[in-house]
C-alpha cells in the first residue's frame, strides 16, 4: 500500500521525506512559494554517510520511488492525505497560512506526527497523570493546539541531526547524525498499523544492497520521544547565558556536577510521569556524546540572532514540575535567562 504523507516544513521534513520517498510512498512538502518551486523544478537532495564509508551519500528525490511534490499552505487539501507531519518549530505555526491550515487538518480529522522538540499541547493530553492547564504558557500560542483531538495527535523525537548547507539551495540537506526517529503509537489499531507499515518499507530501502541509517522505531509508550527533555535542559538551553552564547560543550562540561545534577533532575520528572528508565538516556552517555557539540544549540543562535520566540522547552520543564512538585532552581534559572534574552529582544 502506498501512503500519502504531508510534511509540514521542507527543511528538517525533507529529511523524513526522502526516507519515505525511498520506501515508496508519496510525500508532499509544505513550504515557502520560492521554495516550492524550487522543489518541484529540481526535488531534493538529501547527504546520508552510509555506515563504513568515508563520504556522505547524495540521495536524489527524482531517483526515488515514491512521488514529491511541493505546496504552499494555501494550495493544500488535507483530506487527500494518510498521515500529517509537523516538522516546523513551534512558533512557526503562529503565520496566518499555516494556523489556517493547521484548522484545515482539524477539521477533517488527520491524524498527525509532531517531530517538533516541543510536543503539541494535544499530546501532552494524552498523560493520564499530567494536569496540562497550566502549561499554556510555554507556548508560542497555545490556542493552535486546542483544537486538536489528542487520539490523532503522536509525537516522534527529531533525533537525527541535520542542516541545510549555507552555501547550498534551499532544497539540499545534510546529515550530521544520522540516528533514528523514534514515535510513539496512536493507541489506534488502524493508524498504529499504518506506522507499522512506514516503519518496515523504511526498514527494507536500501542502495547497493547496503543498509541506510536513519529509521522510523514505533514504541508503545509516550515517554520515548522525551528522553530529549534531559538533553535540552541540560545542554542546549543552558547555551544561553547572560554572557553570550556558549557551546554545549562548554554548557555541559564547564560544570559536569550541575549539569548531571539538572540532566538527572529532568530525568527523574519523566519516570514519575511514567518513562521505563530503561528507554531513557543515562547521563554519562549524553555527557560524551556532548563532548563534540562545539558550537550553540539552535536555541542560542536564534536568541542571539534576534528572534522573538522560540521553542520552549525549558519552560515546558519547569511547568511540568511546578505540577506535580518537582521543581529545580537551576531550571527555574535558566528560564529566567531565556525569558530575559527573548523580552530584551522584543524590545
């Protein structure tokens, strides 16, 4: 059966698209106009280093089984769809065209896969144990969620790594860590078994009989995706300080003790909302692997690059645990440092 995928967001999207595209399927990018044309005069371009080679593959959209094509949010008709990624960042969604959409893909009931860091409000819904009214406000607009059925809302962690080139077009994309996507079930028999589905044709694509990295991994718990949370809170949104912009490594490894301490703290506030330890990430793991994140997350360079919003997942953290009386006053600091470095903006 081939389905048909709609990805918001052609940048980090093209990345799940041309692993759909190569599993057969047909994938339809949500984009800018110029961009659209772009794609659809010359497709996509997407560098994956194959395990035990030294240079990245270019893996070409026009060589791929399945279709790609490329749309503006107007131009788009989302009953003609089988599934709906988001992989946009949060405050993206605020544009007009997009939260239109957005009320579109409600309307007719899609079901949707967020690969944002930060879960849609609707997801979140979804954790018996966790009161979601007061988590409104570490979001951008939180009204764009509202609406959204939590049994046709899941969440897939944006693990793998990736970033357009500066010196290339708009509709190339290279590979940097090439881990897996890893998405929670619906909890549906029909649309789990549609995930099932994606994740074995991803499985079987290969080239030159060879394995390619980055798969699509279905688990039955929500908790998976949010093995990131530690991450974030520990390393990317610590690269905003009152100073400057730092590295993670330097936000991780300037002071391992506290780090470990906010990495474990974030931890133990995902078990009690009801994460298997097991499926989580261990600190020490982390804390090597951020020994060769040398420059800001993403998160700094937009603060320091003058944006308004970003996601906040930090923020999200703290009113989480400020819910179920977990807090932690190195969060609760941090926050307190983003908030400042996005209103000084504002101004």
């Amino acid at each position: 059966m081939v389905y048909k995928i709609l990805i918001l967001g052609a940048s980090y999207g093209s990345l799940l698209g041309t692993k759909l595209l190569g599993a057969g399927h047909d994938v339809t990018l949500v984009c800018r106009e110029k961009t659209a044309a772009l794609i659809n005069g010359h497709g996509t371009e997407v560098r994956i280093k194959l395990r035990g080679e030294d240079e990245h593959r270019s893996f070409l959209s026009a060589s791929l089984s399945g279709k790609l094509n490329a749309m503006t949010p107007d131009q788009v008709t989302p009953e003609k769809y089988d599934l709906v990624c988001l992989a946009m960042q949060e405050p993206q969604y605020s544009d007009p065209s997009l939260r239109d959409l957005l009320a579109r893909i409600i309307k007719t009931e899609r079901p949707c896969m967020s690969i944002m860091n930060m879960p849609p409000l609707a997801y979140l819904k979804r954790i018996p144990s966790l009161d979601c009214s007061g988590l409104v406000r570490a979001f951008t607009d939180a009204s764009i969620w509202e609406a959204f059925m939590p049994s046709l809302m899941t969440l897939c962690s944006p693990d793998p790594q990736a970033f357009r080139p500066p010196e290339e077009a708009a509709n190339v994309l290279h590979v940097g860590l090439p881990t897996n996507f890893k998405v929670s079930r619906f909890h549906s028999p029909k649309l789990d078994a549609m995930l099932d589905h994606l994740e074995r044709d991803i499985d079987a694509f290969q080239v030159d009989g060879k394995d390619i990295p980055v798969k699509l991994r279905v688990f039955d718990s929500l908790f998976v995706p949010f093995a990131k949370w530690s991450m974030l809170a520990a390393g990317n949104y610590r690269c905003i300080t009152n100073d400057g912009p730092r590295s993670i490594q330097e936000a991780v490894h300037s002071d391992i003790k506290k780090s470990e301490s906010i990495y474990n703290s974030v931890r133990d506030l995902v078990v009690h909302l009801g994460a298997d330890p097991e499926d989580l990430v261990p600190f020490a793991k982390y804390a090597t692997a951020a020994q060769s994140l040398l420059k800001p997350s993403s998160a700094a360079r937009a603060v320091y690059a003058g944006a308004v919003n970003i996601e906040r997942v930090d923020k999200l953290i703290k009113l989480v645990g400020d819910a179920v009386g977990m807090q932690n006053p190195d969060i609760d600091e941090a926050v307190v440092i983003v908030d400042a470095k996005l209103a000084a903006n504002r101004a």
